[in-house]
C-alpha cells in the first residue's frame, strides 16, 4: 500500500512541477502619463512585454483594455484622421503625416521559429475616438500589421491579431510606444485625469487566446 501511494504522490508531484514549466509565463505592462500634474496636456509612454520559457509557445494576448486615471480624456478628432483602410494600409499605402500621432516598437514570435520578428510601429488618429496603430516588420521579412484601438472615456481598448503568416501563428510579444503631448486646452490631444495619493494609476486588462486574464496596475508620480 506504501508503495502505491510513493507513486501516486510522484506522480503529482511529476504533474505539478510539468504545469510550472508550462506556466512559465510573465506579462509586464508599464504605462505613464509625461505629466505631473492632473487637468494638463499630455503623452503616453508605453512598455508592454512578455517572457515565456524557452522552447514553449508564446502565450498570446487578443485585447488589452488600458483604463487611464478619471478623468482622462482622449480628443483624438483634434487631428486629421488617417481614413486609409486596412487593406490600403497593408498594401503600403501610407497615413497623412499630419494624422502621425506616436511611434515605437514591437517584436513578435512565430513559434517555432527561432528568430524573433522585428517591427516598427507608428501611431495615427483615425476618427474622434480611434487611433491606428501600423506594425511593420523588417526583420526577417516584411510583413504589415494593423491594430485599431479605440478611446471611450479613460479607456483604451486594443484588440490584438495573431495572423497565420506562411503557416506559422505570429504572435506579438512586446510593443513600446510613445504619443508626445500636443496642445493645449481643449485642444490637447491628451489631458491628464485624476492624481490619486500623488500617483497616476493606469490598470491594464489582459485577455489571452487560451481564456485566461491578467490585471496588472502602473504608476507614475505627479502633485
């Protein structure tokens, strides 16, 4: 009787430490408004990466929702609108320059490649409460990704693809973004909400393709 239970705890023991490895994942989002002070016009710095162990399959996020302190608000129509549609746009079509609102960087997996995929991203209004986010690869072959984000309130809501490119799932594993502040006033593009306990808080919401979510919190200082 010993000896069957020696093997049945072995065994889930053996279950347990394959689900670690398997869980192996980590999801980082740091997300701050340049301001220091509520009310002002501001920008969006944004870092969202994630790890996953060597030799797995990265796990993918299909939408993340980034909720902004109170009282933020987006006035994306205060810029031209890029009206480009997505196939326009992955064909090479280009937004106005005057719609050019931030730019960045993202890196994306095609597990089981081995070499990651190198992009670089540009931010454009595309109505009063939509933004276009374009990813383009250049390495290892060029490929165009568009993201269309929308504003509600303080929110943001971004759907994220995981296109099927030469058989192979891409999935996006970090992007780095920066939208500068522009005007003032009512015309600001941006405009800082609440500070609370001298802190801008910025939550984000993960959704993966596997059913699971991730709430994850940022903070900045401001007086």
């Amino acid at each position: 009787m010993r000896k069957w239970v020696t093997i049945a705890a072995t065994a889930v023991l053996s279950l347990l430490l394959a689900g670690v490895a398997v869980a192996d994942f980590s999801q980082a989002s740091n997300i701050a408004l340049t301001v220091t002070h509520q009310g002002k016009s501001s920008g969006i710095k944004a870092d969202i990466h994630s790890t996953t162990s060597p030799g797995e399959a990265p796990k993918a996020a299909k939408l993340v929702v980034l909720t902004f302190p109170a009282g933020t608000k987006f006035n994306l129509g205060s810029v031209k609108p890029c009206t480009l549609s997505d196939a326009k746009l992955t064909a090479g079509k280009s937004c106005p320059a005057a719609s050019r609102i931030g730019s960045g960087s993202a890196t994306a997996s095609a597990y089981p490649l081995p070499q990651s995929i190198l992009a670089g991203v540009k931010a454009f209004a595309a109505g009063p409460n939509k933004m276009v986010l374009v990813v383009k690869a250049t390495s290892p072959v060029p490929q165009t990704l568009i993201i269309r984000v929308t504003t509600s309130g303080a929110k943001l809501t971004i759907p994220v693809p995981t296109p099927t490119v030469a058989g192979f799932q891409v999935v996006l594993v970090s992007l780095k973004l920066n939208v500068p502040a522009r005007g003032s006033g009512k015309t600001a593009l941006i405009t800082a909400g609440d500070c609370t306990a001298h802190s801008f808080i910025v939550k984000s919401h993960f959704v993966y393709t596997d059913g699971t979510t991730e709430d994850l919190q940022s903070t900045a200082p401001c007086g």
